[in-house]
C-alpha cells in the first residue's frame, strides 16, 4: 500500500516544472514557544481537559458525524471563495475531456481543492498567526499541483496541505509502485501497449500537520484516486488514503475521540471499514527496526476497486471531511499545554522516529528521491526539527515510557 508521503513522491516524478511561487522558502532552527516548569502529567491533563469545552465550543466539538457540517459552514460557506477557486483551478489544470459533464474525475480532483482550502483556513484560524503560501507547479505534458505551506507559526512549527492532478502515460514499473494489488498489476500488463506504459490520470491531496506544543499531536492524511483511460469496461482504477496521529504524549480522551470520528464515518458505509483499515494503519506504519509504530494509527486503505466507485467516492469524501473536527479540537486543547525542555527533547526524538520511517521504509518516498523526483514535494512531509540521542533510554513509568508501551503494542481504542 502506499502512505501520504509515498504518494507525493509518485507524482513528484511526473512534476518537471516549478512556474509560480507565492510565497518566501520556509527555512527555520528549533525554537521553544513555552517552558515553564514541570508539573505532574495528572495536573497537566486535568488543566487541558478543562478546555476541551472551549475548543469543542471554537470547532464543533468531539461529535464529528454531527458537528462536522457545522464546522464547515463556519471554515467556509459552501458558496464561497474556496467553492470559486476550486473551480478555477480544474478549469485550468484539467484536460477538455475531463472537464465534460459531471465525471468522476472533475468531481474528485474539485472536491479535493475544496477541501485543501477549507482545512487551511481552519488550520490558520486555529494559528491565529502565519498564513498558508501556495507554490504552484505545472507538468509538462499534463497537469500540475498546488502545494501550501505554514511555517513558524503561533500554534503549527509546520503544516502543509498539498494537491496533484496529473495525467499522461504511466510507466507499467510506476504502477506496480502505485499498487501492490496483484490482479491489479496483471490487468495492467495485459492492456500495456508495446510502450510498456498506460494513459492514467490521478488526483490527491495530503497533508501533514507538526504543532510546537509537545503535548499537541502529529497529523496526517492522504486521499487519492487513480483512474486509466477506458476504466469503466477495463476495472483498472482504484481509490486508497487514510488518516492517522503522532502524539508524543498519551492522552487516551483524545485518541478514543480521534478513532470514533473515524469509525463513525466507517460504520456510515460499511460496518467492517473499520476495524480492517485501523488494522491495516497499525501493520503499515511499524518501524521495523525499533519494534514500534510511528503514531497511535487511524485508518488507512489501499487498491479500493470492490464495489461501485460512486460510492468509495462518498466514503473518501466522508473520510476526508472529517479531518477538522476529528483533529483540530485536540490542538485547540493542548495549544497553551504547559511544557518543560524535557517534554520538547522528547517530542523531537519521537520526530526523529517519524523522519527514520519516512525515508527508511516508505516506499513512494524513497522510490521518488532514486529517481530525480521533486524534493519539495517528496519531502514535504518531514518535520522542520528533529532529534536523535545516542542510546536513549525512557525512565520507568514516566509519560514517555506510558506512550512508548503503546508503539510497541498498539491497541483498540473503541
């Protein structure tokens, strides 16, 4: 399967031209938004569950199969500017046949620059600070992408939401990357021309979310869909993402609220959707060579092609709609989180982990760096800082052991 970061890196190697940049190259060193003195981790999470009622009042609240339309309409009215810019956007970035009717393809690739919008301008409302700045990039040949950025910010050290839609022809060794399905591959073989390679178009947004706070955890998803020329009588498309979390530190309350908002969405489509994709997000993000997962999991799927696309459309709209409310009350919560250096130290060790399973075993990631693909955007997923100390080793029964017991033997949540 492919995570957020692989499939960057796959489209990177179609991106061969940079036109526009609107905003300065984020560059920056560690700094400490707050140290205070430590206290015990009940006091912590006794002072920051007192604000879960403020930052459920700011965003929508824990009940995102509710609240998540509200918090929409509050982000962005449904005709509003990001509506408009959406539009704009596949006007120029989509081919004339793509653009025809009301096709799978124009209502994917529009729903995800929506969407990019909407999680922006809440992601930079919560900041209350920096701003997004989108580099905008087009491919020879078809297509492009639109990658935006927030760095040093009150709230984020770095977030980044990027868009592709690219299309042309598909090399057949870039498809056996894009999937590990092997009847999928097979269909592809068989229908490869003497070129070795198919007319595809893709579409995908990721993201990827790094708070200062240590007590405010890591997010990031991916929604993606691939789709090849006469796919409707050939079955050779498929849909794949997923969302997950990185926190440093284990506060079960928000866990159990991040894996509900996805279960619930889920269970609206398919009673068995989540148990099988939280599994699937548990086994694909091991560090294999630390014996332990990068994050707390979420959901994640890969090669979707057993039922009609229409309805893995809504699924993965469903999915992706949810981002706001499932993750942005949590960050409302630990925002002001007291912190001391060493919960800063240990924060930056677990990035540390984030950056080894990136480049160590994601697949798209390394595949992309191999073979001259974009930097910027295969990259886009890693931390501005990180740390590694030699030998470290966690006191017993601290917070850091709590969560490290966890990655080594996740669970169920709910």
């Amino acid at each position: 399967m492919m995570s957020p970061a692989s499939f960057v890196g796959l489209l990177a190697l179609f991106a061969t031209t940079i036109l526009v940049a609107t905003g300065p190259a984020t560059h920056g060193h560690f700094e400490v938004a707050r140290s205070t003195p430590a206290r015990s981790t009940n006091t912590r999470i006794t002072a920051a569950t007192s604000r879960m009622q403020t930052a459920g009042k700011l965003f929508g609240g824990f009940s995102s199969a509710v609240n998540r339309r509200d918090i929409g309409a509050r982000v962005i009215a449904a005709e509003s500017p990001a509506t408009q810019q959406a539009e704009e956007l596949m006007e120029t970035m989509l081919r004339p046949q793509d653009k025809a009717g009301d096709g799978l393809r124009k209502r994917f690739a529009e729903n995800i620059r929506r969407a990019q919008l909407e999680i922006c301008n809440a992601i930079e409302e919560l900041d209350g600070g920096a701003k997004f700045h989108e580099d905008a990039w087009d491919r020879e040949g078809g297509g492009g992408g639109r990658t935006r950025v927030l760095a040093k910010g009150n709230v984020f050290e770095k977030a980044g939401v990027a868009l592709s839609v690219v299309y042309g022809n598909m090399p057949l060794k870039a498809i056996s990357v894009a999937t590990e399905d092997p009847k999928i591959i097979e269909r592809a073989k068989a229908l490869a021309d003497e070129t070795d390679s198919l007319p595809f178009f893709v579409a995908s947004i990721s993201s990827v979310m790094h708070p200062r706070n240590p007590f405010a955890p890591t997010m990031h998803f991916n929604y993606r869909f691939f789709d090849f020329e006469n796919s409707s009588e050939n079955g050779l498309w498929w849909f794949g993402g997923g969302t997950d979390i990185t926190p440093s530190y284990l506060v079960e309350e928000d866990i159990k609220h991040f894996h509900q908002s996805y279960k619930d969405v889920c269970d609206k489509h398919d009673p068995e959707f989540y148990s099988r994709f939280k599994s699937w997000a548990d086994r694909y993000f091991q560090i294999k060579h630390r014996g332990e997962t990068r994050g707390l999991g979420g959901i994640f799927f890969d090669d979707m092609n057993d039922r009609d696309p229409e309805k893995i459309f809504a699924f993965s709209k469903d999915c992706l709609d949810n981002v706001v409310s499932a993750y942005v009350p949590i960050v409302a919560k630990h925002k002001d989180d007291d912190f001391t250096q060493k919960n800063k130290d240990w924060q930056q060790m677990r990035r540390g982990r984030y950056v080894e399973f990136n480049l160590v075993y994601d697949r798209g990631t390394t595949f992309g760096l191999r073979t001259g693909g974009r930097v910027e955007s295969i990259l886009m997923s890693l931390p501005e800082t990180a740390r590694w100390e030699y030998s470290h080793q966690v006191e017993p029964n601290s917070p850091e052991a709590e969560i490290l017991e966890v990655f080594k033997n996740p669970r169920d949540w709910v």
